[in-house]
C-alpha cells in the first residue's frame, strides 16, 4: 500500500527532544516500511527520516492563524491528488482535512494524542460521515465522546531496539523525565524522593510560560543532595538515564494528559514506572509486574520501598508485547484494511 502520513508543521519527524506525536508518526512509518509498503511524509521541512520513500514540507511552518491553516488545508489537498495514497493517516490538525474530503472520496485516518473536542468530532462527522475514522491512544480519552464504536484505541509506540536496558549498569536512583510544569508532577516527584530519602534526577525543559513553577518548586532544591537538575535531555541521554534508574516516577497531576511515551520508554529499558492513577498509567501498568499505579505522593514513596520486588525482564519483555513497533503497526495495518476492504 501507499500510506501518506502528515503531522503539524511545528516539529520534525523523528523530533530531537520533544515531540510525541512526531516520535510516534515515525515509529509507524519505520514499522510500515519494515513491512514493505510505500510511504510519504508530509511534515516540517527538518524532517530527517530515511525509512520514508518520499518527504514533503510544509510551505507554511505554523498551524496557528487562519492563512497557515488554509495554506496547509489545501496543500495537503493537493498531495492527497498528486499522489493518490491507499491511506491517509493525519496526526496534523483536523482543519487541515477540510478541502480534501469535499474534493476527493478517500477515507480519512484521524489520529488524536491530545484532548479531543467533542465540537469538532461532531462537525466531521456530520460533513464527512463514515469516510472519517478516528484513533485515540488511550482509553480515557474518548469517555466524554458520543458514537464511541468510530473510534479505535491504538496505543503509543516505543522503538524496542533502542530503548533497552542494560544489565550492567548499577540502579542508583530514581528518575523524573518530562516538561518541568504542573501537570507533569515535577513538585510531588521531589516530595515522594525526599520522604523515601532517594537520589532523583529531573530531566525536562522549562517552558518559558512555566518558568515561575520551577523557580517556586525545583530550584530551592537544586542545591540538596539527592535533587539533580539536568535539564532537556536527547534520546541517547534519556536512554542511559533510564537504564540507571531504579524507577521513574509520573506524578501526572491533569487526566487529559494522554499517554505519555515517557512511561513506556522506561519500560522498554527494563524500569517500573511508579505513576498515579490517572491519564493512562492504568492502561499501561499493572501493579507489580512493570510498576505501581499509585493516589498521591504517600502511596509513591510506600511504593518505592517496594521497586525492588519487581523483575526488570518482566518489565521489557510486556513493554515488548503490548508496545514495540511491529505490535502496534500491526494494530494499525489491520485498522487501515477493515476500512478499505469494505
């Protein structure tokens, strides 16, 4: 098949530090490719991804404003006729899709990795009816939509061959990985480390309109002996962070934060992820086997004192069976051909 994937005009694909939903656009395109189908990306014009038969940028690099949304909108018209895709799975905005269900008759792939307007959802479906079909990477996050039965649940990916673990490397301390903000938790993952008296290394940009978080919550303890501040990491970086982790911790403060690839990067390097029961940590783990889904900080640090009882193989093989690249491109592959072959 031709597949055509497109996302925002923002970040490249593969992203060098943050990018979630790029990171998991060109964790499908690799699975696709492997499997030996045609596929093209439409994305940001530093896009890097040799596994694509063919890259295409985005004229305007924004999707803020209603000239860059109109621009792409019929850009992406205009690739969808140049080169005819079997599929077209968009992790870029709805909007964009507008001119090409009016002018073209093809099935449309909507993927969603963020909070998902019931507004909108509805308005796709009253112009574009069943040629729109809509994937979420979480459970949770279609509970608040009508018509359920149109969408498809199809979890995030991590690169399993990458994301490994190291037996040799000594597990020393816990590890905290995402945007230093509120709802990532970087506050309550200092607390449970302090009460466990647990070296922590935070990892994570500071957004400049969050700068007032982490001078209020994590600078005052930059100076202590078990809080270290190592700022935005790449991916060999957060790799070897990971593998040296006893655990990492997601204190996840705000339910529509999807599905973060941060907690199964860590279990594909072999490290439980101790998070609260929110978002989808429940989805993703399950009480001693790869982790613990905790309440509140109390339960995180009972929960720390128990890491040592769960077998970090356990915990890469069941990352390995529910969230490699084959398994989930797998997902989508037989997704894509419900729709086509009706």
């Amino acid at each position: 098949m031709k597949i055509l994937i497109s996302t925002d005009p923002e970040i490249p694909v593969p992203p060098t530090l943050y990018g979630g939903a790029e990171r998991v656009a060109y964790g499908l395109l690799k699975g696709l490719k492997e499997l030996g189908h045609e596929v093209i990306l439409l994305a940001n014009k530093d896009s890097i991804a040799p596994e694509a038969d063919k890259i295409i940028s985005w004229k305007r690099e924004s999707s803020i404003g209603i000239r860059n949304i109109i621009g792409n909108a019929y850009q992406l018209l205009q690739v969808i006729k140049k080169e005819q895709p079997d599929v077209i799975h968009c992790y870029s905005r709805i909007l964009y899709l507008y001119p090409s269900w009016i002018f073209t008759k093809k099935i449309f792939f909507k993927r969603y990795g963020r909070f998902i307007s019931p507004k909108s959802t509805a308005l796709a479906n009253k112009i574009i009816g069943k040629r729109i079909v809509y994937t979420a990477n979480a459970t949770h996050m279609i509970k608040h939509l009508p018509m359920q039965s149109k969408w498809h649940i199809i979890h995030n990916m991590v690169d399993t061959s990458r994301f490994t673990d190291n037996p040799s490397t000594k597990k020393e301390y816990l590890f905290f990985l995402g945007r230093i903000e509120h709802i990532k938790g970087t506050k309550e993952a200092i607390e449970a480390a302090l009460a466990t008296k647990e070296k922590l290394i935070i990892a994570g940009n500071v957004p400049s309109e969050h700068q007032e978080y982490f001078n209020q919550y994590v600078k005052p303890y930059l100076n202590h002996p078990l809080i270290h501040y190592v700022g935005a990491v790449n991916d060999d970086q957060k790799i070897k962070y990971l593998q040296g982790a006893k655990a990492m911790l997601l204190p996840l403060n705000l339910a529509v934060e999807a599905f973060p690839n941060t907690m199964i990067e860590s279990l594909a390097c072999g490290t439980p992820v101790i998070g609260f029961n929110i978002s989808a940590v429940p989805e993703a783990i399950t009480n001693g086997l790869n982790g613990f889904v905790v309440n509140n900080v109390k339960e995180m640090s009972e929960a720390i004192s128990k890491i040592k009882e769960i077998d970090r193989t356990q915990v890469r093989q069941d990352a390995i069976n529910r969230f490699s690249i084959p398994v989930i491109t797998r997902h989508h592959l037989n997704m894509f051909l419900t729709y086509l072959n009706n």
